[in-house]
C-alpha cells in the first residue's frame, strides 16, 4: 500500500501564490512518476503537472510558466509552486504517484485552493 500525504492548499487572492507539498511513503522505495491533477466543480480532473524520477517534467498549458513542479526523491515528496494564480486556478488538487510502468496509480486524498478576492 502507498500513503499520499498533501497539504498547503487554502485561499488566495488573485495574483498571489501557494506550495502544495505531497509525502508518499508505503511498499515502494522510489517512484518513478509523481504529480498533480485537479478538478473544479462541474468539470473533469485534469492533468496540472508532472515530474519524472530523473526530473523530466511536463505541464497543463494553462499553468506554464507560473507553475513549477519539484520533488525530493531522498523523501518521495513532490512539490508544486503556484504563482499568479488565477480564479480559474480554483480546485481541489490530487497529488499522485506511480512506482513503475507496471504499478497502478496512487491518489492522495486533495487539497482545496480556492483564488478569490
């Protein structure tokens, strides 16, 4: 079993920025694919961010370019910074991990950011 642990989710003011930081820990050592989706009301989950054991990343093209998507393989933690975030920025954020191709996908629990004056 894997365990997803997220925080740093909350409300914001258009503009302003947030970390999200998510913690696996389980039956894996290493995970070779971890990242963020999200899903606004009414609307599908989608693909935020991604990032590879070996750094390669890759990015929804709403949020280039004020997004950035870190992880510290040391503690299978991955990182997403939100910068000038937006009102359609508002989501609840699933951090997920994969150990392998072969592996399934694991899901955290989500976090609420919510950008609004």
């Amino acid at each position: 079993q894997v365990q997803l642990v997220e925080s740093g989710g909350g409300l914001v003011q258009p503009g302003g920025s947030l970390r999200l930081s998510c913690a696996a820990s389980g039956s894996f050592l290493t995970f070779n694919v971890m990242g963020w989706h999200r899903q606004a009301p009414g609307k599908q989950r989608e693909l935020v961010a991604g990032i590879f054991s070996d750094g390669t990343t890759n990015y929804a093209d709403s949020v280039k370019g004020r997004f950035t998507i870190s992880r510290d393989n040391g503690k299978n933690t991955v990182y997403l910074q939100m910068n000038s975030l937006k009102p359609e920025d508002t989501a609840v954020y699933y951090c997920y991990a994969r150990p392998g191709p072969g592996n399934r996908v694991y899901w955290g629990q989500g976090t609420q950011v919510t950008v609004s004056s």
